[in-house]
C-alpha cells in the first residue's frame, strides 16, 4: 500500500496557517492536524489541574500521566482529554500566555511528535505547526513556511479581536532550545502579506498537484 501523504505547514504567528492548512486540507480531502491545539490542550490541562507551567519537571509529569485519545471527527483530528475536546477552552488568552512555556519542554515535544505522527493512521494529512517540517515528518517532500510582515499579522490579530505582542511570541518560539521555528530546509516559503487566503491556498495547491504529477511521472517511466 502506498504511504500516505503529509503536508506540512509552518510559519509565524498569524501567517494564516490554520485558514490555509484547512483550505488545502479541504480541497485534497485530507485529514486537518492543528498542532497548536495540541499544545495549547496541555496548557490548559495544567491550568485546570494547578499545574505550575514554570515548572518544567511539573509539566512533563502531566504530560506522561494524562489520559487522551486521538480521534478524528469531520476530516480533523481532535485531541480528547479524558473523553472530552476543550475547543473553545484552548482559545483564551490565558492558555495562550501558557502555552509557550509548555511547548519549550523537552519531554513535551518528544510526546507531541510521536502523537502527532500517529496521526498518519486517519490517512493523508495536512499539518500546520511550527516544527512539522522540520522535526515532525522532517521525511515529506512537501513543506511550506508561511509568513507576512509584523504589521500585517497584527492587523489580523486585532481584527479577530485578539491584542498580542507577536513579535515576543515569534521570539520566543524561534529562541527555544528544542525543535525552535525556523524554515525546514527544502521549505517554500510564501510571504502572503499582500494576499488573500485563497491565493495562498491556490499556491500551495499548484505546487503539490505538480509535485504530484513529477512523481507519478517519475514512477511510471521506472
Ligand atoms: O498556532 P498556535 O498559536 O495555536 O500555537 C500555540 C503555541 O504552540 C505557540 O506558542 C507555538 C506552539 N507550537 C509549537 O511550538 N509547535 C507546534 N508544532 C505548534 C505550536
């Protein structure tokens, strides 16, 4: 049997990658993985349980002794807690002061890899985070790194509503000392300041179909 598929999407905060990654997803029939709600799940599992998420020996205890599930549901993996999917729980600004502080653990991002290469059991995937093509599936052909100017992923994020100090956070997640942000080699790197989701989307796709055809043509002449 043919393995399946993964397309990896990385970038900055705000760049558009869960719009994209579902557009793409949506367009090819594969299964969505938001990794950032993995991340921010454990966030707020240790917010709810008084889990010091400074403490970085607390926080991998928790994270060996939680009892969750993979499950996917409409073509998107969810990650159940004890039976239960926070969805909107994860959003608050709360988890998301956290969830920085969780994601720079070490045990933590060994547990999300492998959890996030199980994934690969729901099928051909579309995978958006910031270390999948770099740490997660370093293996696929297809990666993308998306970004757009400090002022412009503001302005998004003020129009969701949400005040963040990007910048800070992109820091953050560039300096930490395990699988940090940065372009996954091979990567095609789409700055979309100057565009809407769907010509970022048609982008990507244009890009996979091509690669799709080199390999089918490479495989036929062999
Ligand atoms: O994409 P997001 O804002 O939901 O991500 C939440 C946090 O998790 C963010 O601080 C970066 C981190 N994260 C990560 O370190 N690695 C991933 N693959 C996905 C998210």
């Amino acid at each position: 049997m043919e393995e399946p598929i993964v397309i990896a999407i990385d970038g900055t905060s705000a760049s558009g990658k869960s719009t994209n990654a579902r557009l793409v997803a949506r367009a090819l029939g594969f299964v969505y993985v938001d990794t950032g709600a993995m991340y921010r799940t454990l966030a707020w599992y240790c917010l709810k349980n008084g889990v010091d998420v400074h403490d970085p020996r607390a926080v991998a205890r928790a994270c060996r002794r939680w009892k969750t599930e993979l499950r996917c549901v409409d073509g998107q993996v969810r990650l159940l807690v004890d039976g239960y999917y926070p969805e909107k729980e994860i959003r608050t600004a709360e988890v998301s002061a956290a969830v920085p502080h969780v994601a720079a653990v070490p045990a933590v991002r060994q547990w999300m890899k492998r959890k996030q290469r199980e994934c690969i059991r729901f099928g051909n995937l579309v995978m958006e985070g910031r270390d999948i093509g770099t740490n997660v599936f370093p293996e696929t052909e297809f990666k993308y790194f998306l970004d757009a100017s400090l002022e412009e992923r503001s302005r998004r994020r003020a129009a969701e509503g949400i005040q963040e100090n990007l910048a800070a956070r992109d820091q953050r997640d560039s300096q930490r000392a395990v699988a940090p942000l940065m372009v996954p080699l091979g990567a095609r790197v789409i700055n979309n300041s100057q565009m809407t989701p769907e010509q970022t989307s048609a982008l990507i796709l244009e890009d996979i179909r091509q690669r799709l055809a080199a390999r089918q043509k490479a495989r036929s002449a062999s």
